[in-house]
C-alpha cells in the first residue's frame, strides 16, 4: 500500500460522507516494548530501520473523544484533559498531529473534539506513553471516520489507525495490534512496510505465548531528553549506517529465534538490543544518558541471579530508566519473588507493574447523535 491509498477521494468524500452532530467514542490501547530498537528517523516519521515489539496488556491509554459539528470549519478546536484535569500544554503536540492527519481525515475541521484520556502508569517515565495515547486516539478519530463512511473494513481500518498513529508518534504504529507487531521495511518480512505496523506473519513458539514483562520504574519523573530530540540526533551520528544494518541482521536472527522458541538466544539478542540502544545515545553529539545508577544495579542483578539459577530471565528498556524484565510465564513465580526480595530496594516507592504481551487495542464505547 502507498500513503495515497489512505487518502478519500475528495470528488465524492463530501456527498457519501454521514451528517453527524454529536457523539462520543472510547478506546483503550496498550503501549508496546520494542525487541529490536528503532532510534532514528526520516521525514515524515519513516522510521531508518525496523523494529518489532511485544504488545502489552495492562499498561494502556484510555481515550473518550467527545465531538460536536461546528459551524465554522477553517481552523482546528479541540481541548484536552489527562486524568480530569484540562492540558493546554499538550494542546500543540495535538494540533500538530492534527496537521499531519488532515489531508487523510478531511474532517476533522468540521467538529469540536474534547480529548479526555488518562494512563494506567505514569505519563512520561519511559512507558512509551505517547505510543498508548496517540494510538488510542488515531482510534477514536477511524471510529468517527468509520460512522460517517460505512464503507470501511477491520483491515482497513486497522491499517489506517495504524499509519494515522504513526504520524502523532513512531511506536504508536505498533499498538494497535499484537502480540507481535512489525514497524518497517524487512526484506523477508512479508507485508512489512514504513508506513504501518503489521502483525507478525509467522509462527512463535509457544515459549513465547503470554511472555511476561514486569515493568521495574526506576524513575517516574520527565525525561531530559525527549525521545523526539534523541531521533534527530541520529542524523550525524557516527555510527548511525552501522546500528541500521545491525537492527535489520538482529531482526532475521530473532526471526529464527521466535520459531525455535531459544530463549537464551533471545535473552542475548533483546538485551544487546538494549544496551545499543541506550549506547547510541551516550555516543550522539551532544551525548547524553537516560539509565540511573539503579538502572544499572538492576541490570546487574539481574546477571548474577540468571547465572546463578539457571531461569530465562532477562530485560530490556525502552528510552527511559525504567527497566522492562522479561521472562515466560512459567517461571512466573520463582522470577517475582526474586524482584520482591531483591530489585524493589532499587525502584522508586517499590513501584512495579506486572504485565503481559497482549492483543492490541480494544474499542469500549461509542454512542453517535445524527
């Protein structure tokens, strides 16, 4: 598919187009944790390679967008509110969202959207919240498309959430489906393209089934720097031609690896995928590094306990502090005991999330007004 496909036909959007005055439509969409890392982009949010990622379960967005027709349609309005409480200073990441979508929701003008949305975690801590939000809403707006035009299919619109998700954040491309999503081009990936995540087409073993993914919060609080600044910051990095390539050969192994079921295989490619990832921003120019000195004590942890019991634990982290400890679900309870007794002295307020992969996004409600 090319980005055209995504775009009505405006001879005729007008005249098969639903009149709507009112409604409302809820969804909630889980974030996702990337197995093989994307960290650099291209313009308009095409991603330098690919990636793949679990789908969580547990930690997702909730997102109610209320809308009311408008009689002046030259210019965007909206208001948006985290946890009940009104955001103007998320406002401008929306209207420029909202920009990047236009010309595939032609109308988005023509209504008032109230954006109520609220998370299961903490904004900001390196959860990938703006993958859960902007899915969540790129839902909401193919909900409201799917009311005013029938004519639109589950793949479709799965499609189309998912490329509308991409332009609002990268990874948001990756949350509307699961277990297994692909985000970019992969030459023996079937169906795998830039514009949209699709789901893994091939077999998983079943060491994979219900992996298991506690989340270590290591540090709640804001990034210094943003995810959107590290990105740009590949474009002169030095090594930046040699992690592409690396991320295209690392996602072939673990293509192998997901059908084998080789957990130890996988441990080593998903942590090293890790570490490269966080390596690339203490080697960007300016540097700088987002792990906490209980980052690495985590981590180091988390060496000595595997090589000490033999179990298939092992982590990852996304652009944060936070550490992702991964394991399958039927060393569950020896892995848990060993977090509680062990990793919590390392986690502010001994805050930790015990989630799973998961199937992707689900619509809650949806009531229209004609």
């Amino acid at each position: 598919m090319t980005e055209h496909q995504f775009i009505p036909n405006p001879d005729n959007y007008r005249d098969i187009a639903k009149t709507l005055e009112s409604g409302k439509v809820t969804w909630e969409s889980p974030s996702n944790i990337a197995l093989v890392k994307y960290w650099g982009k291209k313009k308009g949010q095409i991603p330098e390679n690919p990636s793949i990622s679990f789908t969580l379960t547990d930690c997702k967005t909730i997102t109610t967008l209320y809308f009311s027709k408008k009689e002046n349609d030259k210019e965007f309005s909206f208001e948006v509110f985290l946890d009940g409480e009104k955001k103007d200073d998320f406002k401008p990441k929306i209207e420029t969202f909202f920009k990047r979508i236009e010309l595939y929701l032609p109308f988005l003008k023509d209504y008032h959207f109230k954006i109520e949305t609220t998370n299961t975690f903490p904004h900001s801590s390196g959860i990938a919240s703006s993958a859960s939000g902007m899915s969540a809403l790129a839902l909401c707006l193919m909900s409201l498309e799917k009311q005013l035009i029938d004519n639109i299919d589950e793949n479709y619109f799965n499609k189309k959430a998912s490329f509308l998700a991409r332009l609002g954040s990268g990874s948001a491309c990756r949350s509307i489906e699961g277990d297994l999503v692909v985000w970019g081009k992969h030459e023996n990936i079937a169906g795998s393209n830039d514009l949209f995540g699709i789901k893994y087409p091939y077999k998983i073993h079943k060491n994979f089934k219900n992996y298991q993914d506690t989340i270590l919060l290591v540090d709640k609080g804001e990034k210094q720097v943003s995810s959107t600044v590290g990105h740009n910051l590949m474009y002169n990095h030095p090594f930046a031609q040699e992690r592409f390539k690396q991320a295209h050969n690392n996602l072939n192994a673990l293509m192998g690896i997901l059908e084998s079921g080789n957990l130890n295989a996988f441990i080593e490619l998903v942590e090293s995928e890790a570490l490269t990832l966080h390596a690339m921003m203490m080697t960007s120019m300016p540097y700088f590094i987002l792990m906490k000195p209980n980052t690495l004590e985590i981590i180091n942890k988390i060496w000595a306990f595997r090589k000490a019991t033999g179990l298939h634990i092992g982590f990852t982290l996304d652009a944060g502090a936070n550490v992702h400890v991964l394991y399958p679900e039927n060393e569950s309870a020896p892995i848990l005991e060993f977090i509680n007794n062990e990793l919590v002295a390392y986690i502010e307020n001994a805050h930790y999330i015990v989630d799973k992969i998961g199937f992707g996004a689900k619509q809650v409600v949806i009531s229209i007004n004609n």
